[in-house]
C-alpha cells in the first residue's frame, strides 16, 4: 500500500519537473510579447503625450500585465523617489526584479540598451530606439516561439516519460 | 523466475521504444540511441542474475 503510493509520488514529482522546465519556455514567449507591447506603448506617449519619464511608466504598468507592469513601476519609483536619472533607473529596476523572470540573458541585454538611450536624447532619436528594441524583441520572440515548439513537448513528455520508467524500475 | 520480472521487462521495453520514438522526432537522434543503450543495459543488469542462476542449474544438471 504505501509502495503504491511512494511509486505515485515519484511518478507525480518527474512529470511535475519536465511541466516546469517547460512551462519557463512558454513563459519566456509571453514575457517576450507583453514587453514588446509596452514598449510600444511607450513609443506612442513619448511620441504624442509629451508627459515625463516617470509618468508614463506609471500609465504604461497599469495597462500591462503585472509582471511586465512591476518593473515599470519600480522605474518610476527609482526616479521619483532616489531621483536617479531615467537610464540607471530603468537598469537598476531591470536587476532587482529581473529574476522573476523567466527571460534569456540576450533579452535582458536588449532590454539594458534602452536604458542608455531613454532620457538622455530628443523625442525622435528616443522613438528610432525604443522602434530598433522592439524589433530585437520581436526577432527574440521568433526565436522563443521556435524554441518552445521544439522543447516544450519534449520535456513534458520526457518528464512523464523518465517518471513512468523510474517507477517501473525500482516498484 | 517470477512472473513479476517478465512483465517489467515488457514495460521497459515498451517505454525505452516509445522514448526513442519521442526523441528521434524531436531531433535528437544521439540521446535517443543513448537512452535505447541504457534501457539495454538496465534489462540486461535485471537479467544476469537468472541468467547465472540457470548456469548453475545446467552445471548441477550435467554434474560438472
């Protein structure tokens, strides 16, 4: 009786690892979109509202989903309250809350070179930057989706796969 | 000999070909001879000791 029940525990915990190996894949995708929408969001307020850095941020976190939306705010925040200049902010508020998610190096790296461009420049040459990122994030993305059609199965199945064998093995 | 081991045996065996099934169409055709070749082996270490077992019982059949 509590062999079976030990089997289905081991079962349960090898599928339950290959569906979160998998699941950060999916996640990168998601994250990858949502970003490349609030960055356009953020080309469009620039552009057209003229409103400051911090403001913005707050506008575009409230109009993103909340994971995208934390690091905008913790910008903003960054340059309300410890008045650091918008590229540092945006950088630092990239590091703190950047393990939270489940996004490359690369992406992080694009993400970084906003920074150095973002309140330091005019409107248009702030536009042409934030338009170059988001087509890096949009190559990104491609590649994310590739990556995840061709792993993602796979590592379910593997983890379901590997669980069933350990189980028949050693029960 | 139990019963028990030739119905593991099958179970082994159908997954290591259904896993190699998966990673061949996944691409990975290494880790998919690489996985064949374990499920191998771990058939083969359930095996040896019936295996040896039954020399012995040739041996003490024959007397020699």
């Amino acid at each position: 009786m509590i062999k079976i029940f030990g089997c289905i525990i081991v079962f349960a915990a090898c599928a339950l690892i290959g569906y979160f190996l998998a699941s950060s894949k999916y996640e990168r995708v998601k994250e990858i979109r949502s970003f490349i929408q609030a960055l356009n969001m953020l080309e469009t307020e620039i552009r057209f509202a003229l409103c400051t850095l911090p403001e913005a941020f707050i506008k575009i976190s409230l109009l993103v989903d909340e994971k995208t939306g934390e690091i905008f705010k913790l910008a903003s925040e960054n340059m309300e309250k410890i008045k650091t200049n918008a590229s540092s902010a945006w950088k630092s508020a990239l590091e703190e809350k950047g393990t939270s998610f489940s996004l490359n190096s690369e992406d992080f790296l694009i993400l970084k070179s906003l920074g150095d461009s973002l309140g330091n420049s005019d409107v248009e040459n702030q536009v042409k930057s934030i338009r170059l990122v988001v087509e890096r994030l949009k190559n990104q993305e491609h590649k994310a989706e590739e990556e995840r059609y061709k792993n993602g199965k796979l590592l379910k199945s593997m983890g379901v796969l590997g669980g069933l064998t350990l189980v028949i093995i050693f029960c | 000999m139990g019963i028990d081991l030739i119905f593991k045996i099958a179970a082994i065996g159908i997954l290591v070909s259904v896993l190699n099934q998966v990673l061949i169409r996944a691409g990975r055709e290494e880790q998919a001879m690489l996985t064949t070749l374990a499920g191998l082996i771990v058939v083969l270490m359930m095996v040896i000791k019936e295996i040896s077992r039954l020399f012995e019982t040739v041996k003490s059949v024959f007397n020699l």
